[in-house]
C-alpha cells in the first residue's frame, strides 16, 4: 500500500501542476460541505478537514469565505456528486469524481474526454476494483505502535500503518475516515497533516511510451477544463 500511495502521490504532484482552477473546485466543494454540514468548522470535521487541505494548496482565504459566506444564505446550486470511470490511453483506468447540479452534462462532457481519445467510459464498477478506496492521513510523529494503539482503542479498521524518516502514513476504510482522525486529535492534540484524505490509490500501475503519452496528457487536459470534475485518478506513472 506504501510504496503504491508514494508512486500514486508524486504522479498526482505531476498532474496537480495543470489544475489552474484549483480555487474554485476548492470553493464548490467547501460550499457543498458547508451547505449539507453546517458551516462551522468546529461542528463539521469534514468542512474542517477541506479548509486546512486548501490552505496548504494556498487557496486565498477569501475564496474560503466566500463558499462560506454562500453556503450560509441557504439557497444557491444544488450540487450532487458524480462518479464516472472507464479505460483511458495505453489501456490506462480512471476513475472521475464530479460535483454537479445537472448530471446529464457532466456525463455527456466526461464521456466526451474518453471518446475524444479514442477510449471508453465504463459502468459503474468497470476499473474501480483495480483500486483500493482508502482514508489516508500522513503526519509527523515517531511511535507507531502508540498511533495504531489510539486507532485501535477509537475502533477503527486500520488497513496499513507505517512509520519513516518520522512520519506516520496511517491507511482506513473510508468510512472511518472522521473516526480516525477525531480518535488522532483527541489524543495528541492538533495535528498538522501533511495527507488528509480519501482516495482511490491504484493496486498496480502502468507506464505509458510514445503516442500514448500525448493522448493521456491530452485525456487529463480535456477533464481538467470541466469545471464539474473535482479529481482524476489514474493509474498512469508519468515520468
């Protein structure tokens, strides 16, 4: 699981270079947060978990308050998550998690970033199972027998654990994902997370040469510009 998260990590890096509308994902999805969690951080541990990650990707506070702020006036879009998969270039698989408030335009614009490299999108189900859908938090600390003891205690169903150069990677089902992390912050206090998320981390991965590397880039290019898409996950190593 390790090393896979370190390969799917530094080939997302790669990728997160050509997300130029970073903030307003970010504010589409703290709206959604805030809108069905209430908009208190302190009450709301995954709009909580949304704001410091956005942070870290230096989204200006302002376009935080703003979701916010419009999350608060109780009307505005009624957004809905979507979740498209299917094989990409090179025999490559992808799963496309969106927020949408008309699901027949997503679908229609996603599949058209398949077809329009000569792919497929899939069914449900379709590349998902070549995945595994995991809670991940990364933070510094050196005990892991100490770490994996709290998870224990809290009842979570901790799936892989690891410690090195001082950092433990802790791996979840995601349904325990808030558990997890209120079990952490409960006993060592505030933590400041490195990995705060749930992802679908690929259980092999493929590397792509020749034209197939153009098509991909051209693949995630197309997805990138659908203000609907929120992530892309792949199993593509991008050298």
């Amino acid at each position: 699981m390790g090393r896979a998260y370190q390969n799917r990590k530094e080939s997302m890096a790669k990728t997160s270079d050509m997300k130029a509308k970073v903030y307003s994902r970010y504010g589409r999805e703290i709206y959604v947060s805030a809108k069905s969690g209430g908009v208190d951080p302190e009450g709301n541990l995954a709009l909580r978990s949304l704001i410091d990650r956005a942070k870290k990707d230096q989204v200006p506070a302002h376009v935080i308050e703003k979701a916010i702020d419009k999350a608060k006036g109780g009307g505005g879009e009624d957004y809905s998550p979507a979740r498209y998969e299917g094989y990409g270039p090179g025999g490559s698989m992808a799963i496309i998690d969106c927020l949408t408030d008309n699901p027949n335009r997503t679908f229609g614009d996603v599949r058209q970033a398949f077809t329009k490299t000569k792919c497929k999108i899939g069914t449900q189900g379709s590349v998902s199972h070549m995945f595994d859908h995991s809670a991940i938090l990364v933070f510094k600390h050196d005990n892991e027998e100490a770490v994996l003891e709290i998870l224990m205690d809290a009842d979570v169903d901790v799936t892989d654990i690891e410690n090195e150069n001082g950092k433990i990677s802790v791996f979840a089902l995601p349904t325990d994902y808030f558990k997890a992390k209120q079990a952490l912050l409960d006993k060592l206090g505030e933590i400041d997370f490195e990995v705060d998320e749930i992802q679908f981390i690929p259980q092999a991965f493929t590397t792509m040469t020749g034209d197939d590397v153009e098509l991909f880039e051209k693949f995630l290019a197309i997805l990138d510009d659908l203000d609907d898409v929120q992530q892309v996950y792949h199993n593509v190593e991008l050298n």
